[in-house]
C-alpha cells in the first residue's frame, strides 16, 4: 500500500498531541475521600463504559487522518516512457507590462 499524501504526517502527529492535551486538561480532578470504605464499594465504582465515546471519537479521528493521507494500493507497477515535447503558450493580458 501506498501514500499518495506522505507529507501529511506531521499534521496527523499535530493533531493527536492536540486532542490528547485536551483531553488531559479537561479531565476531572479528583476529589479526597476520608473513607476508604467508600473507594473499596463496587456500587461506588466507574463503569468500563465511560471511555466509549472517547474511544469512538478517537477512532474516527484516526480514521479521518488515515483517509487524508489517501491509501491506495497499486494493482500493476510499471514504468512507462513517452518522449514528447511540451510547448507553452504564454501570453500576458495585463496592463502591467505595456
């Protein structure tokens, strides 16, 4: 497979240190507890579920950044060679150069 945008890299790099400072600074701070019988109650405890929507947006960031990098997987290599000649015509239609 193939990159046909390799030069975009840096931006993928950029973007995940980005959402990952935001989400660090963003995050709950924890509050003291004098109970300890508090922290060892399995009622009292997070469930595994509230990293999902996290878990999806990070997903379809990387997903994004993978489709901007445009994947494509060549079928047949091969090296073509056409002599020719390029003409070019250039005329200036300002007034700039009268």
């Amino acid at each position: 497979m193939r990159l046909l945008r390799p030069d975009l890299w840096w931006m993928i790099i950029a973007i995940v240190l980005a959402v990952l400072a935001v989400r660090r600074l963003t995050r709950r701070r924890a509050v003291a507890v004098t109970t300890i019988a508090l922290l060892t109650d399995p009622s009292y405890q997070a469930s595994p579920l509230r990293h999902l929507p996290f878990g999806l947006a990070a997903g379809a960031l990387v997903l994004v950044l993978c489709g901007l990098l445009q994947p494509v997987l060549a079928l047949v290599q091969r090296e073509v060679r056409i002599q020719g000649l390029d003409i070019v015509l250039v005329i200036d239609l300002s007034l700039s150069m009268t």
